[in-house]
C-alpha cells in the first residue's frame, strides 16, 4: 500500500497529499464537510489542524484532535 508522505490543508475543505514515489493528489472534502462524523470540520481552523497519524514512521490514517 501506497503511504502519503505528507498532508496539506487547502481552502475550500481541500486535502493534499504527497507521496513517496512523487505522486500528489487532492481529497475534496467539501461534500462532506459539516454533515455527520464531518461536523466538526466546518470550522477551518479546525480544518487546518489535520495531521497524520503515524505508528512505526508509516502513516495510518489522516488525523484530526478530538474537537
């Protein structure tokens, strides 16, 4: 499985992503964004604190801190 590298928030609820072999994509969360388990991303500064959740040096999941 492929593992980003690196998470950056964009505006407009955006996600990119860089990976190890150069690639970099975008997640559009915009759809999703204040509606269920995506509530508390409406607030962009919230937003904004995504990270990745690392074990052992690979990434797990993208992360956000307990809102």
């Amino acid at each position: 499985m492929n593992r980003p590298l690196s998470v950056e928030p964009k505006s407009g609820f955006r996600l990119q992503l860089v990976y190890p072999d150069g690639i970099e994509g975008m997640i559009d969360l915009s759809p999703d964004v204040g509606r269920g388990v995506f509530a508390p991303l409406a607030d962009e500064a919230f937003f904004r604190t995504v990270r990745l959740r690392l074990e052992s040096g690979k990434c797990l999941s993208l992360a956000f801190p307990d809102p």
